[in-house]
C-alpha cells in the first residue's frame, strides 16, 4: 500500500501496488530494496523526502 504527497497534496492515497512495476530490479517484491524516483518528462526536482516505514 502507498500513499504519495507531493507539495501538501494527497496525489495517491492508499493505494495497492498489485505486483512488481516494470522498471523492477527482480521479482522479490515483498524483500527490502531500494527506492527509485522517477521523472521522465523533463526537468524534476525532488527535496524533504520522508519515508515511513510500514507497521
């Protein structure tokens, strides 16, 4: 499950990623991994990321 704020903004809230995206590593999704942001339609910039953990 997710839930994604950008600028104060619920942009995804809850949400189930059903299985692995195509830009995945390998096929262990439930293991640790890295976290990969993406901005493939021009310039991006990204700052005050926070990540919490699941429960």
């Amino acid at each position: 499950m997710v839930t994604i704020v950008a600028n104060g903004k619920t942009v995804i809230s809850n949400q189930e990623i059903p299985g692995i995206t195509g830009g995945a590593l390998d096929s262990n999704e439930g293991e640790p991994g890295p976290l990969y942001f993406q901005g493939d339609h021009g310039p991006i910039e990204f700052r005050n990321i926070t990540i919490t953990p699941a429960k």
